[in-house]
C-alpha cells in the first residue's frame, strides 16, 4: 500500500470516541479484551490454584518478618509476569502507608548483580532514610540505637550512621537533607569524594556485590528494628536471561550472588523470582547450595482444556465489559451484549491450537494472542 494511502485511510478514520461508542453499543466494550502477544503488562490477572499458594506465603510474611523464597515455574507464555504484575499492584495497593516496600526487578541480560542491589537503595530512597535517621536521633531511642550500633560489622556504614544521626539532632533541616544525600549517593555505589569523607566519614568506596549487600543488610536491620521498614517483597522477573549463553563462571558469579542476598537477609525479604522451569532446574545444578533457598517452587500450568480456555474467555470479556460500564453510563451510551468473538470461535482456537501444541495443554499467551486478532478483526467490521 502507498505510505500516501495508508496515511489517507489514517487521517480518515473515525475518531476515538466514535470508535468506543461503536464497540460499547454492539460489544459491550471499548477496546479490545485480550491482550495481544507483545502486551505484557497493563491487563487483568486470572487467579489460579498458584495464587493461593503465594497468598499463602505473603499472608505469613506480612505476619511475622522471617524471609521467603519462592519460584514461580513454567515454560515461556505461561503467565509469570502476569502473576509478578497482578502481585506488585495487589500488595502497592494493599501495604502503602504499612511500612513495606514492593520491588519489580526485570533481570539484566547482562552479567551482573550490582544493578538489582542498587535498584533496592533506589527503591528505599532519601526520603526512607530521613525517616530512619530522625527516629535514631530521638532520645528515647539512644539505648536501642547504641545496641544496634555495635551490631555493625562494617566500619564504613556505623561511621556513616553516626555522623548521620548527630548531623540530624543539631536540628540543622538544610545539613540534614545535605548529608542524607551524600549517604544515598555512597548507597548507590557512586565514587567517595571529599564531602562524604568530611561530613560521614566514610573512606571507602561500595564497589563490589559483596559490599553493597552487606550495606543493604545493615540498611534494612537497622530500619527495622527502630520500626521504620516492615519487609521488602522483591518480585524478580525473567532470571532465565542467566543462561548459557553466558560462560558457566558468570552465571554462577551472579546466582552465588543471589544466594548471599538470601542469606544476608533472613529477615524482611520476600522474594518471588519467576523464571522457567527448565532454568531452575539448570541453576540448580550448577549451585546446589541454591537449591535450598528456592526450594519452594510454585508451578503454573498452561490451559488444559475447552472448559479452561472458555473461563479466560469470559473472565477477560467480562473485565472489559465491567471497565467500560461507567464510560458508557457516563456518555449515555447503550451497553451491547453480543461477544466480540463467539463462543464457538473460542473453542475453535483451542482445539485448533491444542492439535499443534508442543506442551501438554495450550500457553496462555498464543490463545489469548488470537482471541485478540480475531476481536480486532471483529471491531474493525
């Protein structure tokens, strides 16, 4: 088609709204239910038998802070960044203002842990620092504060945290907010320069894993136990890019790094890594030690049969039929019942993909991309 057509047909199309108010009044909806292949965030989250698992683990961390590990399984197109996306806006939702940080980490194809440990000190921020460091400088907590001081094995971070909470008890706002600063840069892994040896007195620079995790440990403790920090739910995605493509030394330099992570913290941590099963499988054997840590492993499963693919149908339908009932009310608009793509066509696509399937069942990402061609195919008639 000529680029001078094709922007034609463009210029011509229908404005947005006309557009919604056509699917509302024949469909019941105002876009597309089903998210196609590439969209991998932003729709709804079918609950399975998995759910009630992590629910299971989360319910029990949020009770009392000893860490978790869990291992979301399945082969690619199952739904694991689904589920990691449906449980980081449940728990933002539900935990905000509760003293718990919610982390999504996607894993870097590059080789390296020192990123996820910084994304963490990112996360956490000045402004948790502030807070942590103003309650350390009250007097009623000088006792608790001189105890959990000596419990700090690295010189570099007590000498920080005492300059920190004497620079917060001068009362000085404008040298507090200077030094918090200085703090979280040094966090963060950036050079040490002449004002954080001055102000913090801090002469070395966190330039390894092993350091910065030992920063994060006595971070995370320290906020902790002066009430300031409840937990960190770290919702690690996609670890399979650790693969072999990488030398063995690599990505066992990065899995042992993960595991001091683990074991760094044994309290205030719950993470929730998704990756494939046959990844895990590979990591295990190449780290046994790391077979322990994630040796709780939740497996999803694809869609097994018609009565299942019918149930995503109708959920995801059903999902943007509820989303579109308070424009339409809104707008005035008549709210449709006929189904963007039928019943019968549901069933076709299942069996059609069941029968080339190389995995017993269907992957959830393949079925509900061709749900949403045949709905655009649907919406553009």
């Amino acid at each position: 088609m000529p680029l001078e057509d094709l922007f034609e047909k463009e210029a011509q199309a229908p404005e947005s709204d006309s557009d919604q108010k056509r699917l509302c009044e024949r469909f019941g909806v105002l876009a597309n239910p089903f998210p196609s292949a590439a969209q991998t965030s932003g729709h709804p989250h079918l609950s399975t038998d998995a759910d009630g698992l992590v629910d299971r683990e989360v319910k029990a961390f949020i009770g009392e802070p000893r860490s978790h590990a869990l291992a979301i399984t399945a082969s690619q197109g199952i739904g694991k960044t689904n589920l990691l996306n449906a449980y980081q806006e449940a728990l933002h939702e539900k935990l905000k203002g509760r003293g718990f940080f919610v982390i999504r980490y996607l894993a870097d194809p590059e080789p390296s842990f020192e990123p996820l440990v910084r994304s963490i000190f990112e996360h956490l921020g000045e402004e948790h620092l502030k807070r942590v460091l103003a309650t350390a400088s009250r007097d009623d907590k000088q006792p608790k504060v001189d105890v959990l001081l000596d419990h700090v094995r690295a010189p570099d971070i007590k000498n920080m945290l005492k300059a920190l909470i004497k620079t917060s008890s001068e009362g000085n706002l404008s040298n507090f907010d200077q030094a918090i600063h200085l703090a979280h840069q040094w966090l963060l892994g950036l050079p040490v320069r002449k004002a954080h040896r001055e102000q913090l007195d801090i002469n070395f620079r966190l330039d390894t894993v092993e350091s910065k995790t030992r920063a994060l440990r006595e971070i995370v403790f320290f906020s902790a136990e002066l009430g300031e920090l409840r937990g960190i739910f770290l919702l690690l995605d996609e670890l399979e890019k650790q693969d072999f493509s990488l030398s063995k030394t690599i990505v066992l330099r990065y899995l042992s790094a993960l595991r001091a992570l683990i074991d760094a913290l044994p309290k205030y941590l719950f993470l929730m890594v998704a990756l494939t099963t046959d990844a895990l499988q590979r990591y295990r054997e190449m780290l046994p030690a790391l077979k322990g840590r994630l040796a709780n492993e939740v497996q999803l499963s694809p869609i097994r049969d018609e009565e299942e693919a019918l149930k995503y149908w109708r959920f995801y339908n059903d999902e943007a039929r509820k989303a579109a009932k308070d424009e339409a009310e809104a707008q005035g608009w008549r709210c449709g019942e006929e189904h963007i793509v039928a019943e019968t066509e549901v069933r076709e696509v299942f069996a059609k993909q069941r029968k080339l399937s190389s995995i017993e069942g269907v992957r959830q990402r393949d079925f509900l991309n061709e749900l949403n061609r045949l709905a655009s195919l649907a919406s553009a008639s």
